[in-house]
C-alpha cells in the first residue's frame, strides 16, 4: 500500500489487529472504508477465518469493487491461532475466483497476510 491508495476492508471483527489498521491508515493518509461502502478500491484488506464464508466466493466478491490492477490483501490467523487457514487451502483458492498469491508476509502478531491480484494483472 501507498500513500493515495483507496482501501476498503472487509471481514472486520472484534478480533483484527487495530495497530495494523492505524499503521495502514497512515500510510495511505485516510481512514480505511468500510466493507459497505460502494465504490472502486485501490486496495481491498479482506480478514478472513476458517469459519467465514466460503473463501473461493469471498475473493470473488472481493473484486466487486477492486479496480483494475488492484490488489486484495487476504489476512488470515496465524497458525496454531483459532480461525487459521492454510496456504495451501489460499493457493488453491485463488486461481479460482481468478487470482494469483504474489506474496506472503507476517502482517501482524497474531495475522499473516497473502497479496492477489488478479491473473490478468500478474507478471
């Protein structure tokens, strides 16, 4: 994420890392929107746990609202943390709904983060 970007998160609970929300609040110079928000995002933070929907039909919805060339930050629990999901269960996921993981990282103490875009977007 970048300054200027647009990002809408979905999936917020009691349960996310709100030190990451601020750090990202801060990056981009604005308030993170809201999942109900209809509009066209930059960026889509999507935290997501096991027992959530159905991943392939979130990350399609996902891309309701993500402009072309924007990316989904999936953020899920980490291992051995309630609500984890593998990455295997997010690389077979993706090419599904029409994306593709470009990166992992470790977003947060307790949250690991998985970048997609979509296929078309991907070199």
């Amino acid at each position: 994420m970048a300054a200027g970007d647009y990002v809408q998160e979905i999936g917020y609970d009691d349960d996310v890392d709100l030190d990451l929300c601020q750090a990202i609040e801060t990056i981009i110079g604005e308030k993170i929107a809201d999942g109900d928000v209809d509009d066209v995002f930059d960026v889509i933070l999507m935290w997501w746990r096991s027992d959530d929907d159905d991943l392939i039909d979130g990350l399609v919805d996902a891309q309701v609202t993500l402009k072309d060339g924007g990316v989904v930050w999936l953020l899920t629990p980490k291992a051995n943390r309630p609500g984890h999901i593998t990455p295997a269960e997010i690389s077979e996921a993706a090419p599904t709904a029409g994306m593709h993981v470009t990166s992992t990282v470790s977003a947060a103490e307790d949250w690991a983060g998985f970048r997609l875009v979509g296929k078309k977007n991907y070199s």
